[in-house]
C-alpha cells in the first residue's frame, strides 16, 4: 500500500513537470525569436544605411561650400 501510493505520488510529480515544460511551446517561441532579432537586425541596418547617407550628404555639401568660398576668395 504505501510503496502503491508513493510510487502513484512519484508519477504524478513527473506528469506536472512534464506538462510544466512542454516541449512543443518552446520551439514556436524560439522561432518568434529569430524572426525578431531578424527584423531587428534589419531594421537596424536599415537606420546605418540612411544615417550613413545623410552624414556622407552633409560632408559633401560642406567639401563643397568650402570650395565654393574658396573659389569667391580668388577674385
């Protein structure tokens, strides 16, 4: 009788821990992860991208301005 119940308390105890972790749930998760850090990753090269542009625009307009004022200094 007790060896019955404990070993019915024992599968019991293992059946909650497995439902608690329920392998199944962990990979769709895992996956919404990546595609996260994938959008993520991409949103972020996308903001490098045009932050490198507006700062490669504003150097090129100042190369320029000072050519401009250095060209008017000439006359």
């Amino acid at each position: 009788m007790i060896s019955e119940s404990m070993t019915s308390s024992t599968i019991d105890r293992r059946n909650t821990l497995l439902s608690k972790i329920d392998l199944s749930r962990q990979q769709p998760n895992s996956q919404q992860q990546d595609i996260k850090e994938l959008t993520k990753f991409q949103k972020n090269i996308r903001n490098f991208h045009i932050f490198s542009l507006i700062l490669f625009f504003f150097l090129f307009m100042s190369v320029a301005y000072s050519f401009i004022r250095m060209f008017k200094n000439l006359d």
